[in-house]
C-alpha cells in the first residue's frame, strides 16, 4: 500500500495520458497565441474520464503557482488547456503518477 500523501498509482486512475510512440516524451507542450502575448500548457493524448484529469490538474497547477483559488482548465476534443506555462509542473506530476 502507498502512503496517504502519496499519489496513486497510474492503473487505479480513471484517467490515462499516453505517450506517443516517436521519442516516448510526455504529450505536455506550450501553446502560444494573440501574437505570443498568451502562453498555454496543453496536455494531449488524454484517456478516460477527462473531468477528474481537469480537475486534478487544476488543483496541480494551482498548489505549484501558489493561488488561493483554482486555476480555471478549459478542456478541449482530446486535449486540456491550462493558462500560464506550468510544462515542467505537469511533466513532474505525471511522471510522478507513473505515466
């Protein structure tokens, strides 16, 4: 059993990131818009339910910024999208996860 602090291991998760098959790196990447005046982290490549995954990173990005209130995720057809770049947060989170 895995301590009460820890995180879960990957196959009790209702959530999968998978990796792409080219290179094996995690789907985590920054997106630019409004003439790069706008940075976004997207996480790709999402399996399951990709409501607790929102809502988890959410609560990730939120805890590695600091923030009283909850970063808002905004979820996309097989993506999420984050404000800020939080790349290496969500990297570490999911490699942490066993991804």
């Amino acid at each position: 059993p895995h301590a009460a602090d820890a995180p879960p291991p990957a196959a009790e998760l209702p959530f999968r990131v998978s990796r792409p098959p080219a290179g094996q790196f995690l789907p985590v990447y920054s997106k630019y818009v409004a003439q790069r005046s706008v940075t976004l982290t997207v996480v790709r490549r999402i399996e399951g339910d990709v409501d607790v995954c929102a809502d988890e990173l959410s609560r990730v990005v939120t805890a590695s910024t600091g923030g009283a209130r909850l970063v808002p995720v905004r979820k996309r057809l097989g993506s999420i999208e984050v404000p800020g770049n939080h790349v290496r947060d969500v990297r570490h989170w999911l490699a942490s996860l066993g991804f």
